[in-house]
C-alpha cells in the first residue's frame, strides 16, 4: 500500500467515525498524523479498532452528562491507538463493537 492510499484509507476512517464532525474537510494536521501513523508501520486495523474503541468509550457516558462536541481531529483517537498498539484486542469484541456502533463502517469487512 502506498502513503497516500493509506492516508486516504485512515481519513476515511476518521470520517466514517459516528461522532466525527459530518462534513469536515481533513486537516493538514490529520494528513500529517496520517502519514506518521504510516511511517511508523501503524496497520490500518490498529486505526480502525482505535476508532471503535474511543466511539464506544463516547457513546457509553452517562445521560445525565452534558453531550460532547463532535470530534475535530484524528488526533483525538492518537492515544487509543497508542494503547491498542500496546495491548491489541480480541477480533471477536472488535466484532462486537461494530455491531453495537451500527453507523461505523469498516474497511476490512466490505461494509
């Protein structure tokens, strides 16, 4: 896969993402941490389980609490990446995950 394809596949992530702010151009700032996140050998399912880890981790607060902003930047999601890449998770939560986050969208599954 080249840098751009992948830079292209991580933004399509990020924006397919249920709480990503809907019809955000990416940043300089995300396409730069994109090609970092390639530079550094980062595998695209990495990415994607960071997103439905930090997405799952948003929809599970508590109704009481005042809702949050929609998210700006892939950077939001650099320190899940960071601790997925640390201690990866089970395919089958992954699964799961994708199942209850009806409007994520994978890359890996033709959905």
């Amino acid at each position: 896969m080249t840098p751009s394809e992948y830079v292209r596949c991580v933004l399509a992530l990020f924006h397919s993402a249920p709480h990503a702010a809907p019809h955000r151009k990416a940043s300089a700032a995300d396409r730069r941490l994109a090609v970092q996140l390639f530079d550094e050998g980062m595998d695209l399912q990495t990415v994607e389980a960071a997103l439905l880890l930090a997405t799952a981790r948003r929809a599970i607060r508590p109704a009481q609490l005042a809702p949050l902003p929609p998210i700006r930047s892939l950077a939001y999601f650099l320190p899940v990446i960071r601790e997925i890449q640390q201690q990866p998770l089970d395919p089958a939560y992954l699964d799961y995950l994708r199942r209850r986050l009806p409007t994520s969208r994978s890359l890996f599954d033709g959905t």
